[in-house]
C-alpha cells in the first residue's frame, strides 16, 4: 500500500498555485480558454460579456461547440491536475492540460461549467476556493460553455471590457477557427436604466447607436502594418515578412500566438539575415516554450524560419520593383531608399545582385531618374559623390559642366554608404566619400593681366617659364580670386580649371588623379592667400627663386610627383639666380 506524505496536502495547493499564476498577466486565462475550445474541435468559440448591476457581477462567458466532455473526461483531466489526452500531438497547442487553472488568476466569485458527450451532460460549479460540485443535467448540451463571474464595481467595466478585447485580439486575432466578442456590457446597463425610468428610451432614441449591437469578429489575415509586405507559402509555413520603422517577429501556431517580439534573440543562427524586417509566421508545428517566453528551436522551428529566410529574398527584389515603379510615377521615393539601406547594410544586397547598380535609382536636384551605376562611373573620375550645397551660381555651373548632383538627404547618404563595396586593394579607401558641392569645386575668377601689379607679372611670367620646361605646354599659372562658399573662401593657394575662369576643383595632395601636363588646363593662384604675398615680397630679393617656389607649389598642388620635372625647376631657377647675381 502506497504511503501518502502527510504534507501532500500542502504540496497539492502549492501546485496548483503555481498553475494558476502561471502567466504574467491574469486576462490571459481567456487565451487558454479559446484555446482549449479549438483543440475541441469547435468550429467557432463565442466570447460574450454582461454585467448584472444588481449584484454588481460581470459574467464571462465562453461558448464553444465542439466535442464537450463527459464524466470519464471531466474526472480524469478537466478536474485532477497534469493529466492531458493532448500529450504528443503536436497539433494540440494546450498539450500540457493546464490551460483551464489559469481561469482563477483574475480571483473569480465562481466558475460554471455546462458540457455534454456521449448523450451525457454535465454541470460543474468552482467556488472561489477552488472546489467544485459537479452535477449531471437531464438536457442535453453541446460542446462546452464556461462562465467566470467576477465581482466589480461598475465603473471598472469598461477597462475589464478592454482588457478582454486586447487578449483576445493579440492572441487569437489570426486564428483558424472563427471567434468572436460581444460586449454586451452596455446593453445591460442600458436596459437597467430603461427598467428603472421607462423615459430612458426615449432619450437613447436620439443618442449615438450602441457600439455593443452586436458580436465583433476578432479574426483577422496575416498581416503587418508596413509600407511593403510579401506573403510566400512554403509547404505547411505561411510566411508574411515587410518593412516597418520598428522589425518585429509574430510566431503563430493554428494562427494563435505563441509569441511576439521586437527582441532579436528569437531569431537565433537567423538574426543576421532577417533581423530588420518584419514577419509573421504560421505552422502548426511551432510550439512555445512552457513558460512561454519563446518558441522551442527544434526542427519545426527551423523549417519555419528557412521558410522566412526565402520570404525575405524576394522582399528584397520586390523592394528594388517598388523603387523603380515609384520612380516612374514621379512618387517619393525616401522609404525605398531607407529600407534599401538596411539591406545593403545587413545583407550586402548590392553584393549579391549582379543587376543592382542599373535598378538603385535617384532622383537628382533636377529630378531626374540616375542610376548608382551611373553615381559610380561618376564617382570613379572625382574620387566622390557630388551632394547638394552652396550658393545657386555654384550648383549652376556644376551642372553645366554635366555632373551628376544629388540632394542631400539622409535616406541618401545612408544608401550610398551602404551600397559601396570596399575595393581589394589595400591602399584604396574603405568607406565613400560624399562631398557636397563645395567641398569640390568653387567657382573663379581670373584677374586681367591689366589689373596686375608688375610685381605680379614678373612673378607669373618667371614661374611659366620654369613650369614650361619641367612639364610643357598643358600647364600654365594665372592670378585670381575664389568665391562659391564662405567657410572654403580662405582654402589652398591654388585650384585647378579652365583658362578663362568659371568651376574649378579644388585639389587635394591625396587625390590620385591625371597630372595636368596631360590635359590643356590652368592653374589659379589666390591673389590674396597669404604664401602668395609672402612669395611676392621675397621676389624682391630673388625673382627665380621666389618663381621657383611658387611653380613648386603647383606642381605639389597638382600631384606632380617627386623627379625629373621637380629637378628641372630647382637646376633652372638656381641656374638663372646665379647668372643675375653681380
């Protein structure tokens, strides 16, 4: 004969409390309630509220028609703890058999339950501390009926009201079977009042409609609220994945939720390929964990999220046909590039389209449609991408020169960023630049060799002599001011450009770039930068010396590297300063 603790007792309760609080938060219970009634079999659960004002008790009532119970069924699981037919079949999501404990967490007054099988019925009553008379009913009942009352103040009613809508809602809002909910709450109060003032129905007559005509369906499709979606079935998965401000992540089992979250963690191995999109998942073979907090990653598990995996593939190409269509119809086009960002940035899409540099398009300051193959060959010849900036006259003449000019906007630069794919060799630069307009060009101005002091004259006529000799004829130095941009006004002693004036680039010693000796341009010295003034003054004492520093200037500023022009310079000036010496 077995032995029996004599602290089982305790134990038993303390059991019990422990399902009953199994859940963070107490509403929850009508999740398993619904739940037990689609493992039924039911083919639709009915979730109904009222309140008797008389006594001050709110009913909650859930009807299913499913297979009911019978004496065997309600001895065996519905009333001894931890015994559950459901175990092993996966399809059952309330495997475990403890889904109805959950019902006391909201410390109800009592419980009701009506249910019938086998041309049997039964009538179980729960009392608040937990026991129960069970008493066999001469009707006959179909499926089953739970009623929890609970007592509440009546001004409470409409938060209780709430709470029932939002569980049913997030849990059961993409259920297979249909449910619905029926606040009939309202109704009640209202036909109280008209009892107890028979004028009241005349003052209803003229007011708004009652928002509890009726029941409510609380199914609803897959679905997110997201700018770009894409549902794929694979199999027994049904898949919607899309592009939110914030990602989330919806597992779904019969479409009741096991689980939704922001939090990246669900995601496991998958975190790196499908972390910034959103998605739901649906599979019947998904299960949550016993605490449910997660899902279990087993094999279902990662059979669903492959199944998310190929969602997300052709989200992306979907991604790039919504860009070229919102191009072609003249429409903004800033969310396509901030989405297109994040998948460049995370899952190196530019890397794994050949075709992505012809379908990333722009709109330029004209707004005209570019493509990034076309930014990048660009890109190529100016070391940068040309972003909007500076003064009107400045962006005109870049223009017309036939460059492409972006507007800057931060969904821009965060695609352009993302979108650059670092080059093999080590010397080259990691990252892209982006330069707004005047951090490349300015435009200048050349001063009329009437205009210049004979100092001046002197100086530029020594110092094309001497460039002539090191690198020919391509090169020459004129005198003249810079304007587009204030903050750049003071800058490098000399820029590259046309002869006449207009644009001109400003250079910097680690652009790699053509030597001008290559092509017909010139050279603009800043009358006023201060080395030029120094350079004049020493010219007093020795015009070629003085001349050979400014032409080695030049070529430093026009990336004439180190060798036979710069040797050419130094043995000429040196040469010409001896001779002039008494």
């Amino acid at each position: 004969m077995a032995v029996v603790p004599a602290n089982a007792p305790t134990l038993a309760r303390q059991a019990l409390d422990n399902l009953v609080h199994q859940f963070a938060r107490p509403m929850d219970f009508l999740r398993e309630l619904v739940q037990n009634s689609i493992d039924a079999g039911s083919p639709r659960v009915e979730v109904w509220l009222r309140y008797r004002a008389d006594a001050g008790v709110l009913e909650v009532h859930v009807d299913d028609f499913g297979e009911g119970m019978d004496e065997a069924i309600v001895d065996d699981q519905l009333t001894r703890m931890f015994s559950s037919t459901k175990e092993g079949d996966l399809t059952k999501i309330g495997k475990f058999g403890i889904g109805f404990t959950s019902v006391f967490a909201i410390g109800p007054e009592a419980v009701l339950i009506h249910t019938g099988r086998h041309g049997e019925a039964w009538e179980l009553l729960f009392h608040a501390d937990r026991s129960f008379d069970k008493t066999r009913l001469d009707h006959p009942v179909t499926g089953t009926r739970i009623t929890v009352f609970e007592q509440i103040e009546l001004q409470r009613v409409p938060e209780f009201v709430q709470q029932c809508r939002w569980v049913l809602r997030y849990w059961c809002r993409h259920s297979d079977t249909p449910i619905t909910f029926w606040d009939r709450t309202q109704q009640d109060q209202e036909h109280a009042q008209t009892q107890a003032d028979p004028f009241a129905a005349f003052e209803q007559a003229s007011a708004a409609p009652s928002t509890a005509a009726g029941p409510e369906s609380i199914n609803e499709p897959m679905g997110l609220r997201s700018l770009l979606q894409i549902e794929l079935q694979v199999d027994d998965v049904l898949v919607v994945a899309g592009y939110c401000d914030t990602p989330s992540y919806g597992y779904f089992n019969g479409g009741l939720t096991l689980i939704e979250s922001g939090n990246s963690e669900l995601l496991g191995t998958f975190s790196d390929a499908v972390g910034h999109i959103a998605f739901e998942v649906k599979c019947d073979a998904l299960e949550h964990t016993l605490t449910r907090d997660n899902v279990l990653h087993d094999e279902a598990w990662g059979r669903a999220m492959r199944a998310v995996q190929a969602t997300a593939l052709r989200l992306r190409q979907l991604l790039l046909e919504r860009l070229e269509q919102a191009t072609r119809a003249g429409e903004p086009i800033e969310p396509w590039l901030r989405f297109l960002a994040q998948e460049c940035d995370r899952t190196a899409f530019h890397e794994q389209d050949d075709d992505f540099g012809r379908r990333c398009l722009f709109y330029d300051i004209r707004g005209q449609v570019v493509s990034l193959a076309r930014i990048e060959d660009q890109e190529r010849g100016l070391g940068c991408v040309l972003l909007q900036g500076g003064d009107a006259a400045l962006e005109a003449a870049v223009l017309e020169a036939g460059h492409i000019v972006l507007p800057d906007k931060p969904e821009i630069r965060a695609l352009l960023l993302a979108a650059f794919e670092p080059p093999m060799l080590p010397l080259r630069p990691k990252r892209r630049h982006l330069a707004q307009l005047p951090e490349l060009f300015c435009l200048a101005e050349v001063t009329a060799e009437a205009e210049l002091s004979r100092a001046e004259r002197q100086l530029l006529e020594e110092c094309n002599a001497l460039l002539h000799r090191a690198v020919g004829q391509g090169v020459g130095a004129v005198v003249g001011g810079f304007h587009g941009d204030a903050q750049h006004e003071q800058g490098p002693l000399a820029l590259e450009g046309p002869p006449e004036g207009g644009l001109f680039r400003r250079m910097a010693p680690a652009t790699v770039r053509l030597p001008l000796f290559v092509r017909e341009r010139s050279v603009l010295v800043d009358r006023s930068h201060p080395t030029f003034h120094a350079i004049l003054l020493a010219a007093q004492d020795d015009l070629h010396l003085a001349a050979a520093s400014l032409a080695h200037l030049l070529l430093d500023a026009a990336d004439v590297r180190r060798g036979g022009p710069w040797e050419k310079v130094l043995a000429d000036a040196w040469e010409r300063s001896q001779e002039a010496s008494p």
